[in-house]
C-alpha cells in the first residue's frame, strides 16, 4: 500500500533539499586555467627574449668577424702595395710612365673601388650624424682643360640641392696635398660656375694616419677631417669647426 505524506510534510521536505554548489568548483577551475595560461605566456616571454638574446649576440660576432675580415683586408691591401713600391724602388726602369704611377702610389693616390665604396659608406654616414644629408653620390670625377689636360681628381663626390662636397682620399697626406685640395675645390668651384651652378663647395680628406700638422692645415682651411679606424672613419674636427665654402 503507497503511503502519502500531508501536504505540509512535502512543502517542508522539499524547503530542506540543498542544491548543488558548483560555484566554489567553478572559481577553482577557472583559476587554473588562467594560471596555466599566464606560466604559458611567461614561457613564450621568456623564450622570445632567450632568441632575441642569441639573434644580438650573433649579430655581434658577426660585426666583429666583419670587422676583423676588413682590417686584413685592409692590411692585405697595404702590404701590396708597400711591396709594390718595394720592388719598384729595385727596378732599374723608374723613369717615364713607370716612374711616374710609382710617385703616385708612394704618394697614397691609388685606391681600388672596393675601398673607396668603403670608405663612401663611412663617410656618407659620418656626415648624416652631421646633418649633412646627400642624395648623389659619385666615385671619380676629372676636370679637363680644353687641351685635355686634367687641373683637378676628386675621389668622392656628394652632392644635394644646397651644396657639393669634394673628398680626397690619400693614406698618409701631408700639408702639400691638403693645399692642393683647397687648389682642386677652386677649381671645382669654377667649373662648376661655367654651368651657373651656385651651389657651395666643400672639402674633406680621408685617410689612414693623418698628422697634427696636417690637421691643423685642414682645420685652418675649413677642410673636413676623416680618419680611419677598422673599416670605418671616424670624424677629427672640434664641435666648433666651421667649414669652408668655396
């Protein structure tokens, strides 16, 4: 026989029933998730940062391997040419033509392309830190006369719309060849009026060891000074240098 409680048990044995707390649970596992997610974000952080790390330090090694693949280079260049010049100065033929790129070379002058678009790099980079920025650049300009005789060499030319600067590029220079710099930019500056370009002319020598007298004349003719160190050039004026405009 199905017994039936009163109406008054059923209302107090339903009021007496617990639900289920889930939200205890809920909170438990969402904080796990969210703590596994932050250690898996800290674990890509960290291992960005470890590539970023090796990416700088390789990057380092390799512009030192650079640094130290130009400077025997540099060293195999010269040792050439010092050979050169050796066995020229024991050839009995040191006349004519022969003798005459000796004196050249012993004076510095002859540069492969190679190092002078090394030393355009430097330099262009140099003057950008100047604020000097230029936006034509050329290797090797000859100013001819009539008679087809050359009156001036540049090395390097930069160009933009408010001025030209001529480089010169000698190893060892001395005072002669800063003087004969400031002849060529007079030169320069004349022939350039002939195609009534107005612009200014400016001068800079590079080289590899560049005395304190030459340096002085350079500065006394409002002349740039780069000198060479590793691959690269670095500037030798005094922060109130004041070029000269020809």
């Amino acid at each position: 026989m199905k017994t039936t409680l009163p109406p008054e048990q059923n209302n107090k044995s339903a009021g007496n029933d617990t639900p289920i707390q889930l939200g205890s649970l809920g909170d438990e596992i969402f904080e796990r998730i969210w703590t596994l997610l932050i250690e898996d974000q800290q674990k890509k952080e960290r291992y960005l940062e470890e590539i970023e790390k090796k990416f700088f330090r390789q990057m380092e090694k390799n512009n030192k391997q650079l640094e130290e693949s130009g400077n025997k280079f540099i060293r195999r260049m010269e040792e050439k040419r010092n050979k050169y010049i050796e066995d020229m100065e024991d050839s009995e033929i040191i006349n004519g033509i022969i003798g005459s790129k000796k004196k050249k070379i012993a004076k510095g002058d002859s540069f492969s392309e190679f190092y002078k678009n090394l030393i355009r790099a430097s330099i262009t980079k140099k003057f950008d830190e100047m604020g000097y920025h230029f936006d034509d650049i050329s290797l090797g300009r000859h100013i001819i006369d009539k008679k087809r005789n050359k009156r001036a060499e540049i090395d390097i030319i930069l160009e933009n719309t408010d001025c030209i600067t001529a480089v010169k590029i000698i190893t060892k220079p001395g005072i002669k060849n800063i003087n004969l710099l400031s002849a060529q930019l007079k030169i320069l500056k004349n022939h350039r009026s002939k195609y009534n370009d107005k612009r200014k002319i400016y001068g800079a020598i590079a080289g590899a060891a560049i005395g304190n007298d030459e340096k002085k004349a350079a500065l006394n003719a409002g002349i740039f000074i780069f000198e060479q160190t590793g691959v690269t050039m670095k500037t030798s004026i005094p922060q109130d240098f004041v070029p000269h405009g020809w």
